[in-house]
C-alpha cells in the first residue's frame, strides 16, 4: 500500500474509556491525514488491525474544529464514539486549539458532533439515530438464537443504529450478560448490543457487550456508539435514569466505563482518555 505522495505524519493510538491505561478500547490516529486516498486510509486501517483507525483532515464545514474520517478494518463508518473521545483527545494532545474554550466542534460523516470538554473528560454528544423501533420477531429469534439465550429472556429490544446499524436487546442481569458465549458465525453483518442491570446497589448501572461481526472484530471492547443510542432510547422511555455509568469489556480482561449524563435533549457520552503510543508513520 503506498499513497499517491508518502511522507511522515504525526500518529497517536489513544486508549479511551477507562482510567487505567490499556484497559479501554485503542484507537489509532493519524492526525495529518491531508493527501491521502480513501484507498490508503482503508489499507492503513487494515494494517493497524484495530476496530477503528481516524484521519484527521481540516474542516470542510466553516463550523468545525476539525474533520475526521473512520475506519474498520473492513470500512468507513459515518460515526462512532469511542473514536470520536480519542481523536479530540489526540488532537489536543498534539496543539490543536479549538474556537471555544469547554467546546470541540467535530465533523465526520454524520454531520457536527460536539464534545464537551472539562478538566475530567471529554464528552460527545450523542448524534440522532438513523433507525428506531423494535426488532421484527423473526429477526430476534435469530438474535436470541445467536447470542445463546431463549427469545423469552429478552426483555426489551430496539433499533439503535445511529451509523453503525446497531440493534440491542437487554437481559434481566449483568451476570446473564456476561456469561453469553455467542455464536460468531450466526452473527455475521450483524451489530448487535446486550445489555443487562448489575445488582442494587453496584456503582454502574449495565454490563454491556458489543458483537461487531459486521464491523470485522467479533466482540468490541467498549463501544461509544452503542452507548450513545442505547442512552438515547431508555433514558427517553423511562427505562434508565438520565444520569449513569456502564461497563464494558469485562468479559474481554477490560476495564472500561461509560459516563452518560443527560439534559435539554442531549445524552452526552463521556470517558477517560491516555495516549499509550505518540510518535509519527510514513504513509
């Protein structure tokens, strides 16, 4: 793989939704991705073999801090989250300096994305899903039969594809949740989130998982995407409070958590970010 004009470029693989470093999920940022082909981005995204790689590009919208273009080993998406929290954090890192001080301005495929920004962390703004509504009964046999689990165990279920094309189903616990051994194979083009309710009293609210078969991983660690619009649809039917955190990649040796908070219509996304790798490639 070449580019039509190969030269050194700044690079960061950021680890983000959790405090601990290399415990969250990678993502690997070119943060000078100006010249390069959709071509040479895909095949630099196959080569980092993680479930996302960003290009930072400048803005085509006068109203954006910056661009950025995401890729799966296998193809762009329009949006995702845990990319969205770690290409700001990089871009930062490396001078960026965005027009208001608590605010980052992205543009990528789905339109404007805000982040909030505070001495913590970093937040995105949820972006508005593309399909809602629940799942057609024979599509969730097909789920159920996938992930292991009886059609009657599934309690609630709903589109909440918000580029990605997610589809989520919550079981009655936690510990059901992460003691799903999927059927990969069964799962292919499908994304599917499960989510289901740690016991009173715990400090996060949902264990969740992400099976991302149709974006070339089988299972993603911690997923912002998945979270954004899983927030989106039970904080807006009364099935989770506005404000709450959830974990992720438990299952997979991870430590990552999900900070969700909610006001005047928006579900902010929220979590920790470190750069584990800074140096340059030559692309």
């Amino acid at each position: 793989m070449a580019a039509t004009q190969s030269r050194t470029r700044p690079f960061a693989q950021v680890d983000v939704f959790s405090a601990t470093p290399f415990r969250g999920n990678p993502v690997a940022v070119v943060l000078d991705a100006d010249g390069l082909s959709t071509q040479d981005m895909a095949g630099f995204a196959r080569w980092t073999n993680l479930s996302e790689t960003t290009f930072v590009l400048p803005p085509t919208d006068p109203g954006a801090d910056y661009r950025m273009r995401v890729f799966t080993p296998e193809r762009e998406l329009p949006f995702a989250g845990h990319p969205t929290l770690g290409t700001a954090h990089a871009w930062l890192e490396h001078g960026g300096t965005p027009r208001a001080a608590d605010r980052v301005i992205q543009e990528c495929g789905a339109g404007l994305v805000p982040l909030h920004r505070d001495a913590d962390r970093l937040a995105f703004a949820a972006p508005p899903t593309l399909r809602t509504g629940p799942v057609d009964e024979a599509d969730l046999a097909g789920i159920a039969a996938a992930i292991g689990v009886d059609r009657a165990e599934i309690l609630d279920h709903q589109w909440v594809d918000n580029g990605p094309g997610w589809v989520a189903v919550r079981l009655d616990s936690a510990e059901r949740v992460l003691g799903l051994e999927p059927d990969f194979a069964a799962l292919s083009g499908v994304m599917v989130g499960v989510l289901g309710d740690h016991p009173a009293g715990s400090p996060h609210l949902f264990e969740i998982r992400a099976f991302a078969v149709g974006a070339g991983v089988d299972e993603d660690p911690v997923t912002g995407s998945l979270n954004a619009s899983v927030a989106q649809w039970l904080i807006g039917s009364n099935g989770a409070p506005a404000n709450y955190s959830a974990t992720q990649g438990t299952r997979l040796g991870r430590a990552g958590v999900v900070h969700i908070r909610s006001g005047d219509g928006v579900v902010w996304v929220g979590g920790d970010c470190t750069t584990g790798i800074r140096g340059t490639v030559t692309i």
